[in-house]
C-alpha cells in the first residue's frame, strides 16, 4: 500500500511541476517561492528530472534576481503607464462630453 501511496504522491509533484506556468497577474517573487516549493517536492521524492529539463547555460543567482527585478520594475511600469493612459482617456471623454452637451449660450 505504501508503495501505490509513494507513486501516486510522486505523480501529483510531477504533475503540479509540468502544468506550473508564470503569469503576469501574479508578483514575480511569488510565482518563484511557489515554483521553489514544487522543486523541493520533486527533490524531497527523490525524483529526477529528464535532462532535456535543465537548461542548457548555466545562470548564477545573482544574475536570476537581477533579472527577476526587473521584469518586476517593467510590470509596475506598464500597469502605471496603462492607469494613466485610461486617466487620459476618461479626461478626454469627460472633455469632449460636457463641450457637447452643456453648451451655455453665450449671446
């Protein structure tokens, strides 16, 4: 029984490691401490990756916060540029609303 257990728990890992997918609603720094707790599954299962996984340069981590930082930098950014550019547009709608329908005579 404890064999079946083992495996089954092995596939759930593995599972939840290949359907693992960063997305841009979610902080970097999370995505990362939850891809971190999936590779601590795999190896706490004693559970080796085929070698076609691993990458082919090697990446110091220094180099991966770097990097990491500023993919974090350029979402805050497009998401404040994006805020203003929808303030713009609603400026401008507002603008263009109360020309056209409040006109005050003038004569």
């Amino acid at each position: 029984k404890n064999v079946v257990e083992d495996a089954e728990t092995q596939q759930y890992y593995i599972g939840d490691f290949l359907h693992f997918r960063m997305v841009n609603d979610k902080s970097m720094s999370n995505q990362i401490h939850e891809y971190n707790i999936l590779v601590n599954n795999l190896k706490k299962e004693e559970i080796l990756l085929p070698e076609q996984f691993h990458m082919k340069k090697q990446v110091s981590l220094e180099d991966a916060i770097i990097h990491i930082r500023i993919e974090e930098r350029n979402k805050i950014r497009d998401a404040s540029d994006k805020a203003k550019e929808f303030h713009s547009n609603v400026s401008r709608s507002n603008r263009e609303h109360s020309s056209t329908y409040y006109k005050v005579d003038q004569s």
